[in-house]
C-alpha cells in the first residue's frame, strides 16, 4: 500500500466524521440557550431516530466498497445508479416511519411535558428529511471512495457555516424557537445532496434507475447485516445506560453514572479516529489481491501500533487527571478502573478494526454483523450486569478488554480463508517465475 494513497483516503473520512460531530454540537450549544428541556429534547430524536442513523451509515458503507471494487471492474456507473436509487427508497420508507412512530417513541421515552412538545413540534421536520440524509450520506461516502474526499471536507466545512448562519435565523431572529433547528437542518440536507448528486454527476453520466433484483437482494443483504451490527451497538448502549443508572442490580449511585457516562463520551472520542480508519481502508482494499491486503495489514500494524500503544500509556497515567479537570470525576473508584481496562483495550481494538476493514473489504459483512451481536449481547452484557450486582468496578468494565481479546480470535479465524489464498496466489506467482 502506497501511503499518500493511504492518507488521501483516510484525513478526509475522519474530518468528514469530526466535522459531522461538531453540527451536532452545534446544535446542542444553541438549542440550550432555550432551556434544558429542548437540550433533553434533542438528545431524545437522535435516540429514537435510529432507523434514519443506521441506513446512513449501513448503506453508505456497503455502497463505498461496492463502489472501490466497481472502479475495477469498470461498472462503477451502475453500481452508483443502483445504490443511490435504493438509497431514495429506503430513506422514503424511514420518512413514513417517522411520522408514523417517532411521537409515540418520543412520549414513551421521556412521557408528556415541555420536552414531549418540543420533540412534536420536531418530528415532522425530521422525518420530512429522511430520503435527502440516506441519499446524501451515500452519495457522500460514494464520492470518498471514488477520490473525492478533500472536496468533501471542504463542502462539510461550508456546511457547519451554514447551519450556524441558519439556525441562528430561525431559531432566534425569526423566533421559530427548538423547531427552527430542525427546518434548518432539512434546508442544509438538501444543498449537501444537491451539491453531493452534482459532483457525482460531473464524475460520470449516471440517471436514478430501479435495480436488477439479483442485485437489489444482495446489496439489502449486506446493509442489513451491517445495519444489524449498528442497532445491536446503540440498543446495548441505551441498556448500559439503563443498568448504571438502575437500583434493581445495585443501590444506585451518581459517581458511578458520572464516570460512566463521562467514560463513554471519552471512549467514543478515542474510537472515532479508528472507525475512519475502518471505513477508509475497506473501501481503498476492496477487490484487491489477498497479498495486497495482507501486506496492508502488516503495514498498517507495524507504523500503527507503536503508536497506539504510547497513545495508552498517556491513557493511563493522565486518565485521573483528565477525570478531574474535564468531566468532573471525584471519586477514582468508578473512574480509574475504566481507564485502565480502556488503556489496555486501545492496541487491540486498533489492530481489530483493521481486520474489520479487511472482511468488510470483502464484503463479510455477515461475518463482522454475527461475531459483534454474539459478543456484544453474550459476554458484555453479562459481564456488566454481575459487576454490577457485585458492586466490583473491574469486573464491570472487564468486557472493554475481554470482548476486543474475544473478537481478535473470532476475526483471525475469519480471515484464515484470506490467509490461505494468499499462500496460494505466493505459490502460483513463484510457479510462473
């Protein structure tokens, strides 16, 4: 793998998902200038809305390596009018769904009040932009995988301009109060897949078209399974959050909440580097040879690890530090333990993710979406609930490092098959010299 190929690929995807992070924070800085309320109401569609979140990335994902792997084969015009066309589809029935069952959710989530209202008063807007986030989210991805990625950023940059310019208008110039918010994001969805669908299309003479069917099952196979490994993640969440917040297990208790939730934030900050990580070299592998892969990997590890590893030993000795001064943890009881296990945890889940990108590259999404729901809901959550009855924060916290130790032996047998056809396209290459 050639590193300027490689880091092409990569800075973009990981400022695309930085700077998606930063609209959201936007939007909770400005709406809690109304209250705490609409800062409740806000976090509560993003927890409700998670049909919309997981075809987003589930579909954006599949079509991006799809995508790769069409630009050598020489079909990538077919690929991008069939994903973008079933991405339509798929965002309308999410759109239908909102309407449908996002106010309902809404009540049951958080019961009726200011914050039910404000989420009412939301819905509509939200839903109403579902097909345009699927489409723009997969045109997004498809324009990465084809090169694009520097013009993505810069085009993300001038959208986080644009929703700050715009929810300022509505939210407070024109009075439209919490709703504002979300009729400036459907205003900033469409200019991005407007601009997203004019890119693609200066790139290539495409028109939206139905599917082959052969086609259409087999790339709704791969969403869902990837879609199925999503969910599976933001429900376990939603649970912890559940349990660490209950008495029904132990007496509840605020420090323990407190590291857990400021733990999380800390984990999904330190994560989101290796997920773009994940997502970029799945794409840029994608129909490559198994030497080619495999050489990528070893690459990557080598120049990688060394530096995740100085990344966890900072971890650790500046976690009780960063505990105090940036999220407020006085009691290291609760605390301390997390880091440890998160410092420990960090060389594997780096080296996991490449593997990751490795069978997605192949398009195993089946593979990834089994092995993450059986660790996830059979050794995490167990784990988490007899710490919790024990009243043992290591025991708690043991499934951050024993599930990544459990998914580096799951994913090395996996890639076995990989591993055999490169010794035999070594042996074949040795032959014809």
């Amino acid at each position: 793998m050639k590193w300027d190929v490689f880091w092409r690929a990569f800075l973009p995807m990981l400022l695309t998902f930085g700077v998606a992070q930063l609209v959201l924070q936007v939007d909770l800085v400005m709406l809690s200038r109304l209250g705490a309320s609409a800062t409740v109401a806000c976090i509560a569609i993003i927890r409700i809305a998670l049909l919309d979140m997981m075809l987003m990335i589930a579909v954006g994902s599949v079509t991006s390596v799809l995508v790769s792997q069409a630009r050598q084969e020489g079909n990538v015009n077919i690929v991008v009018q069939y994903a973008l066309s079933t991405a339509a589809i798929l965002g309308g029935v999410a759109m239908v769904v909102g309407w449908l069952c996002y106010p309902h959710l809404a009540t049951w989530l958080v019961g009726r009040g200011e914050v039910s209202t404000f989420v009412q008063d939301a819905v509509f807007w939200y839903s109403l932009g579902a097909p345009f986030r699927v489409v723009a989210a997969t045109a997004i991805f498809t324009l990465h995988a084809l090169g694009e990625g520097q013009r993505v950023v810069i085009w993300k940059c001038i959208e986080l301009l644009l929703k700050i310019s715009l929810n300022t208008l509505l939210i407070f110039t024109l009075a439209l109060g919490f709703k504002g918010s979300y009729i400036a994001s459907l205003i900033v969805t469409l200019v991005t897949c407007s601009w997203s669908l004019h890119r693609l299309h200066q790139q290539m003479d495409f028109q939206l078209r139905l599917p082959e069917a052969a086609w259409l099952r087999d790339f709704l196979r791969k969403v869902g399974w990837e879609a199925q490994r999503l969910l599976s993640a933001q429900l376990f969440a939603l649970l912890t959050l559940a349990l660490f917040a209950s008495s029904y297990f132990a007496p509840t208790e605020l420090a323990r909440l407190s590291a857990y939730t400021s733990g999380t934030a800390l984990m999904m900050l330190l994560s989101a580097p290796l997920v773009a990580l994940m997502r970029s070299l799945a794409f840029q592998l994608a129909g490559c040879s198994p030497q080619s892969m495999l050489s990528a990997l070893k690459v990557l590890a080598g120049v990688g690890l060394p530096l995740v590893m100085l990344v966890s030993i900072a971890l650790y000795f500046s976690g009780d530090y960063l505990g105090k001064v940036l999220y407020g943890q006085q009691n290291d009881r609760w605390w301390s333990p997390l880091i440890l296990v998160l410092a420990l945890s960090l060389p594997l889940r780096f080296f996991n993710n490449l593997q990751r990108a490795l069978l997605q590259a192949r398009q195993a999404f089946a593979s990834v979406a089994r092995m993450e729901s059986v660790v996830t809901w059979g050794l995490d959550l167990p784990l988490i609930m007899l710490g919790l009855y024990l009243n043992n924060p290591l025991l708690t916290y043991s499934h951050v490092l024993l599930s990544e130790l459990f998914i580096w032996w799951w994913m090395r047998r996996c890639l076995l098959p990989l591993h055999q056809e490169c010794r035999i396209e070594v042996r074949t290459l040795q032959h014809i010299q």
